[in-house]
C-alpha cells in the first residue's frame, strides 16, 4: 500500500484535491474528520480530553469552541491534546488502510492539515502540496463567511509558510489555473507513482 501526505495551507484548494483523488478511485483518510468523529459523540477522546480540559465536555461530546478557546495561545495545552489526539488518529488511519488493502487497492491518501508541522510526512511513502498564488489564497479565504484579515492572518502564522511546503513536497498540485488542470497533474502524480511502484500480481 503506497501512502499520499496531501496538505497544504489554507485557501489553497486542498479538499478540492482530495475529491479529486477519489473521483479517481484512490481512498482518502480525511484526518480532520477523524478528529470530528474522535470529538464527537461516544468518541473515544472525549473522557481524556473531558479530563484534561475541565468544563469542554456536553452531552454531544466535546465543545469544539470550548476548547479551542483553552489551547489557542497555550503551546503546554496543544502538546496536552495533540498528545492524547495523534495516537488515536494514527490508530484511525492504521485501520483505514487496512480496509482499503482489503478493498484491492493499491494506494490511499492521508489528508492532513499540519502534515509537516507534525512530522507526519514521515510515515507517508510521498508527500503532495496544494498550493496557489498568495492573491489567490487570500481571495478565496476571506470570502468565506466570518473570516477576517486578522484571523486569517493568525491562521497562516501557525502554518508552515507555502514556498517551504513546496520545496518539501514530492509533488506539486497547483490549483490557480482551474480545475481540469488541477486534475490532469493529479492524473498525471498517480501514474507516475504507480510507474515507479508497480502493482506485483501474486496470483
């Protein structure tokens, strides 16, 4: 099974990315969405996270604005729960992998934010970077509803910057030059890779 690390900042046109992969029948672990489900109702966080971070627990689970509201600005606190996050997500995407060699595929994609701000990079056999011109990225960020220049600011000021996920990334997905072009390289990463990692018929 061949991992893809897809990222990229924000704005920049990654779940765009990620659809297209499926649309080209490659599974995608969405690692925000495990941490919804980890958060979420009879989520296997929510006790460590409930004792961790006193008054974030509700009957729905864990009140994502409550505890942001505890880690933003607190790097003790974000270690506190990346510590009890990241095993459980890597647990969830184990898993997701496994299904998907069960299923007869050959290559799967992790969609992670932060890859390499949390080394994530390391367990993945490619890393790919969506990325767009920085005008590009801050259109189409602050036209989404309650954003702000301040807010979109403190956003990026927490990722690594775009020029050096570029430089990192094993490929590149650009997505400022409109859609068919953006899935003619990702069609074009998937050939390449399978090019160099032939699928072995053991039949």
């Amino acid at each position: 099974m061949i991992l893809l690390g897809l990222t990229g900042s924000i704005g920049m046109g990654k779940s765009e990315t990620a659809k297209m992969f499926r649309r080209m029948d490659i599974p995608v672990f969405d690692s925000d969405q495990a941490v919804h489900e980890l958060l979420g109702p009879g989520g296997a966080a929510v006790s460590a996270v409930a004792r961790a971070f006193p008054g974030v627990e509700t009957g729905q689970g864990i009140d994502r604005k409550k505890l942001g509201a505890q880690v933003f600005g607190d790097g003790a606190a974000l270690k506190n729960l990346e510590a009890i996050l990241h095993p459980l997500v890597s647990a969830k995407r184990q898993q997701f992998l496994r299904q998907a060699a069960m299923t007869g595929h050959d290559m799967a994609v992790a969609d992670v934010p932060l890859l390499f701000e949390t080394n994530g990079d390391q367990v993945c056999d490619y890393t790919v970077v969506v990325s767009a011109a920085p005008e590009v990225q801050r259109q189409r960020v602050l036209a989404r509803p309650g954003m702000s220049l301040e807010k979109f600011e403190q956003i990026l000021s927490k990722q690594m910057p775009d020029e050096e996920k570029r430089h990192r990334a094993d490929f590149i997905v650009q997505t400022d030059r409109g859609i068919e072009y953006a899935e003619t390289q990702v069609r074009e990463l998937i050939a390449a890779i399978r090019e160099k990692n032939p699928v072995k018929d053991n039949k």
